[in-house]
C-alpha cells in the first residue's frame, strides 16, 4: 500500500552535504507492521519525514513514494495536507512535547476531524470522546476539558494515538513512541497500536532502534545504517540468521540491555530473547 | 513578593482611571470646555483640583484627559502589537530571505531616532487625535517584531508544531493557532510596557502642540497650557504631571509584574 522507491534524502550543512537517507526501498502492506530501525542517526525519522514531506524546504529529496497510486514526493502543498493526518499519521517519540500545552485534549482532537472531516464543533467534541474511549482513556468526556500536563506520559501517547487514528487513516508511521515511556506503559501502548492496527486493517511503519519491540510486533524489518538499507527480511528470519555483522550487533544490544552478562547467560541463545519478548505482549 | 504587590497597586490605580474615563459625564462635575470661573484659582471645594488660565474646571478636564490619554494609548498600543505581531511571527516562522528582509526594515526604523520619525510624520499630517494614535502605533512595532520573532524562532523547532504539521495544519494555522497563545505572556508584557510608552509620547506630542488638539483635553496638552504659568498656577502642571506619572508607573508595575510571572512558570 506504501512504497518508498530509490528515496534520498540530504542534507546541506555549509558546504558539505549529509546524505541521512541513501537510495532506500522497502514497502509496507496492508495490515502489516514494518519495523524500522538502526541506530541514532541512521537516518530513520529522515524517511519518516519525507514519506510526509515535512523536511525543510533546503534539504533535496529524491525518489517516488507511491501511496493510492500517487508519488508523494510530487504533490503540491494543499494536496499533501489534506493527506497528513487524514490519511498518513503520525505519532511521536516524545508525547508531552508533542502536544500543544495551551489546548486541552478535547480541542486537538477535534482539530484534526473539524479540518479533514468538516465537523462541526460539537461533533467534533462528542467525536473526540469516543476516540479517547477507543484509546480506554476512563472518564473521557470529563478529560476532553483537561489540558496535556493533567495526563501521565502513558496516558499523553494515547491522546497522540487518538489524533492520529481520528480520520481513520490507512497508514501509520510511529516514530519511537515508546520511547520516553516507563517499561509496563510501552507494554500497553505496543499492545493498544496492534490492536488497532487489526480494527482499522492499518499498514504501519514502527521506528525503533529496539530489536525487542521488533520481535514482538513487526511481521518484517528494514535494518538501516547511516541512511542505507543493510539487512531487509521477515523479522523470524532475520532474528535467526542475521547476514550482516551490524544487524547482529544491534540485537547483541539488546540481548546486552535486556539481560547484562552474568555466568550462566554467558552463552547466546534464543532463549533469552523469547523471554524478553514474552514479558511485553 | 514586592514585585506581586506593586502589580497589584498599579492594577487598581489603572482599574480606577479607566472607570473615571468611562464614565467621564457622570463624574465630571462641569463640561470640560466650558469657562466656568472668572479666572485661574486654586484647588477649593468647588473646583477641587482649581481652575484653568481660562477659568475651566481642572478636575473635569483631567478626567475627560484620562479618556483621551488611555484611548491613545489603548489603541496605539493595539496598533504597534499587530504589526509587530504579525512581521515577527512571519520573519521568526519562516526564516530565510523572509526574515531578512522583515529584520532589516526593522534596522531601518530603528535607526531613526523614534520622536524625530514621529514629529516629522506627524507634521506631514494634520494634528488629531486619530493621527496621533495611529503615527505613534507604525513607529513602535520594531521591538515587539524582534520579540516575536525570537519566540517563533524558539516555538517552530517544538515537537508539537511538527505534530501539528504532521495532521494536515497549514501554516496560517500553525502561526496563530498553535504558535501565538504560546508567545503570548512575552506579548502581554511588551503590551503593557508599550502602552505606557504611548501615554508618554502622546504627552510629549500634545505638549509640543502636534497631538490632541485644544480645546479637546488631553494630560499632553493640559501641561502645555500650564508652562506660561508655573509659578502662578503651579496646580495647572502638577494635576497632569502627577497623573501621566502614576499611570505610566502603574503600566511599568503590571508589566513587570507580569514577566516576573511568566518567567517564574518558563
Ligand atoms: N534538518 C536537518 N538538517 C540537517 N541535518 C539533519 C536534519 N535532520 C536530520 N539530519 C541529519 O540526518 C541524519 C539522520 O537523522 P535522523 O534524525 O533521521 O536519525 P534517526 O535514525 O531518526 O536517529 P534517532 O534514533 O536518534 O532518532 C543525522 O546525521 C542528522 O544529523
Ligand atoms: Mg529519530
């Protein structure tokens, strides 16, 4: 449903050029979850940006992105917004800061349904509710009137997941949305955006540099380093047999992270993987 | 703590003003231009603050001045904000040649020494009060400008102005629905000061004979009248001097009031 074809993406710093996105190719399907990771500044929020062309107006973009048999990358301005949010969303790394501190919950909800979806202001609102009830957000109809700060973290990624699923979109990019979350809260999120993705049959590209969170919900994985696409595969396989040194690298990370050495771990096995994977969903 | 309560003061004095300006007709005890002794006297029962060198009543024309004095600088004010407010969002915004070109015509305008900008304009046009409100307003947006401009740049590079891209906001919407109500403390505080500088250079023109017009009263030209007789009718400067003074420091203490607020909360 998503292809990105031969996307670059540089940057001009002075006079040099950065090359944060280097000839990448991958798709995502329908109802599928396509991993994205490699490390920091491999270039992932970069691909994420210019699927959605919000990459300032100096950087060059190259390529296709075909989305409903259309390029992206040509699209004039009103035509892309009318596709951001509506039918691309996104959600964010950090979820506090990605909402407005000065508009409560209700109102930036309802933004996105009043401008794409032409509602009315109390449509918007009864609407607004509803989502924050899909989301299990409790009391929702009392907590459109509260303002991002009154939320907890795990609660404010909900909102966000809300916005972004509030014209039912059919397409996801989430950029490291677990990020900044507590360990069980990322549990509850990964588990809330599965779930919709199989109520809303969501195509969604899954920004990580975590191989666990892979693991758990990416049917495939697009491995990338320093803007170029090293390793691609369906994530069984790659987990089992990864073919490049810097993949088994960033799943040696996390086996590290998730369980440090001690004597009788001292062996790599499969075992302690599963094990993590076992804990979050 | 002393800044909390020095707001508040100044807060009730503005408070107090604007209820003798608004209902100037019900408190003034003589029409403001009408010649209502033989001569210049001293404050008395009847006229408390005295009479004027044309035997006018000094308390009535003091408070139909407060009307003139806080309308200028209401609406001169109003007019500075949204210019600044609009140039300095635009420049801090959009960045590039935008900017530059916005940041260099403020150079321009603030390389004029402000009251010659304002004497020289305002002696292409004619003196009324409407002139005033509107030369003082074009000649003091460039501090605002900068301000705003400095909040945009600050603003645009937040995650929620990227989330708000992100869900179809174009950028008219972005710059005042998600951007502005962010900048606004900065915005009050540069408003309130600025409203004080306007109630002062309205002064300064109706004192220079190129402001508010007699026999309309302004504070400007209440002391304009009163130079000629200092010594005989020192009450004629003291009752303007004094009132353009508590107005401008009640402005001063609310404004700084005000920053120390917001800066305690940022
Ligand atoms: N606006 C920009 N101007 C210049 N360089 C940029 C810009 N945005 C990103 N870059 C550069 O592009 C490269 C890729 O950055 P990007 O943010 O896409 O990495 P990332 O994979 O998302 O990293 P992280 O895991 O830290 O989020 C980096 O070298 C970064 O410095
Ligand atoms: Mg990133």
């Amino acid at each position: 449903m998503l292809e990105v074809k031969n996307l670059s993406t540089y940057f001009k710093q002075g006079d040099s050029t950065v090359k944060a996105v280097d000839n990448v190719s991958f798709s995502v399907a329908k109802g599928e979850i396509l991993g994205l990771v490699g490390e920091s500044g491999s270039g992932k929020s970069t691909i994420a940006h210019s699927i959605l062309k919000l990459i300032p107006a100096s950087a060059s973009v190259s390529g296709e992105i075909i989305f409903e048999n259309r390029n992206l990358l040509q699209l004039a301005e009103p035509e892309l917004i009318k596709i951001r949010g509506s039918k691309i969303s996104m959600i964010f790394q950090d979820p506090f800061t990605s909402l407005n501190p000065v508009l409560t919950i209700g109102e930036q909800i309802a933004e996105v349904l009043r401008f794409h979806q032409g509602m009315n202001r109390q449509q918007a609102r009864d609407r607004a509710i509803e989502l924050l009830e899909t989301v299990r957000i409790r009391n929702s109809g009392l907590r459109v009137r509260d303002y991002p700060h009154q939320f907890s973290g795990g609660m404010q990624q909900r909102v966000m997941i809300a916005i972004a699923l509030a014209c039912e979109p059919e397409f996801l990019i989430a950029d490291e949305p677990t990020t900044a979350l507590d360990v069980t809260i990322q549990a509850e999120i990964l588990r809330l955006i599965v779930e919709l993705k199989e109520k809303f049959n969501l195509g969604i590209m899954y920004i990580t540099h975590n191989f666990g969170i892979v693991k758990n919900i990416c049917q495939r994985v697009v491995v990338l380093n320093k803007g170029r696409v090293v390793e691609e595969g369906e994530t069984g396989q790659i987990f089992s047999n990864p073919q490049q040194a810097y993949t088994q690298r960033l799943i040696e990370c996390l086996r590290v992270l998730t369980h440090p050495p001690t004597p009788s771990l001292s062996k790599r096995g499969g075992g302690v993987l599963s094990a993590d994977g076992g804990e979050l969903l | 703590m002393g800044k909390n309560k020095l707001a508040i003061f100044g807060l009730s004095v503005l408070v107090f003003f604007t209820a003798l300006a608004i209902f100037a007709p019900v408190i003034a005890p003589y029409d403001p231009t009408e010649i209502v002794a033989e001569d210049t006297m001293g404050p008395s029962t009847q006229h408390w603050f005295g009479t004027d060198d044309y035997g006018r009543d000094i308390f009535s024309r003091a408070v139909y001045g407060a009307r003139i004095s806080l309308t200028v600088g209401l609406v001169a004010v109003s007019i500075s904000i949204s210019i600044g407010v609009l140039l300095g969002a635009l420049a801090g915004y959009f960045g590039g040649w935008t900017d530059s070109l916005i940041m260099r015509f403020v150079d321009v305008m603030l390389s004029f020494p402000s009251i010659f900008l304002i004497l020289t304009i305002q002696a292409m046009l004619t003196p009324n009060i409407y002139n005033v409100m509107v030369v003082i307003g074009i000649t003091s947006w460039m501090g605002v400008a900068r301000l705003v401009r400095g909040e945009y740049l600050k603003i645009r590079e937040l995650s929620y102005v990227e989330a708000a891209r992100a869900i179809g906001c174009s950028n008219k919407r972005i710059i005042f629905r998600h951007i502005l109500p962010n900048a606004q403390a900065p915005i009050i505080v540069a408003a309130t000061l600025g409203m004080a500088g306007a109630i002062l250079t309205e002064s300064a023109l109706s004192f220079l004979g190129m402001g508010v017009q007699p026999p309309m009263p302004s504070w400007g030209n209440m002391l304009m009248d009163a130079q000629a007789y200092m010594r005989d009718a020192p009450w004629m400067a003291v009752i303007p001097g004094l009132l353009i003074l508590i107005t401008v420091l009640s402005l001063y203490f609310i404004g700084e009031g005000l920053r120390e607020k917001s800066d305690v909360r940022s």
